[in-house]
C-alpha cells in the first residue's frame, strides 16, 4: 500500500471579507481543496491541499491577485499574512505600503 501523501497547508488574507463558497471556487482551480478554514473576521484563515503539487500551484497563481477586486495574499507561513492588511486603496496600494504622514509642529 502506497504511503498517503501529506496534505500542505497554505495561509491566506483578503483586504475585506469573502464568502467562503467564492474562495473555496478559487483555491479549487488550482488544486484539491481538503479543507478550508475561515477566521470569524472571514478574511483571513487557511486552505488545506491534498497535495505539494495543488498547493505550489495555487501560491505561485494566487499571491498578491484579486478575487472579486479583493486582494488575497497567500503563503505558506501564517507570520507572512497574519496582522498584514493586504490592498484596500482605490489604485491597490495597500495600507503597509502608504506614506506615513509627518505632523507639522
């Protein structure tokens, strides 16, 4: 009997929320989808792939893109997405990416 292979776990966050079913739609065109878990915020979470391949796929296709004008950034590190906002401005320029403002004393 073959051993089963390892399911590869990547991480996501979108800069507003998602339905799931949308998500779920995405991720799967890339690769078979074991599993999809949403955090109550429904923008961030992780997708479970049934193999290295799904997953590799879906990193290289899906990172830093849009679903629905929303980016989604994926990585195989939680560290790398979590507590990042991924684009929200109208040209996508993405709050970690604006100018901070001086005060004027």
């Amino acid at each position: 009997v073959p051993a089963a292979k390892a399911k590869v776990v990547l991480f996501f966050r979108l800069a507003l929320p998602l339905p799931s079913y949308a998500l779920r739609h995405v991720l799967a065109s890339h690769g078979e989808v074991a599993d999809l878990s949403m955090a109550p915020d429904g923008a961030s979470g992780r997708v479970e792939y049934r193999d290295e391949e799904g997953a590799d796929a879906a990193l290289e296709a899906l990172h830093a893109t849009e679903i629905l004008g929303i980016e989604l950034r994926t990585s195989r590190r939680e560290a790398d997405v979590a507590g990042t906002k991924a684009a929200t401005g109208p040209e996508g320029v993405g709050a970690d990416q604006r100018k901070k403002r001086t005060r004027r004393a």
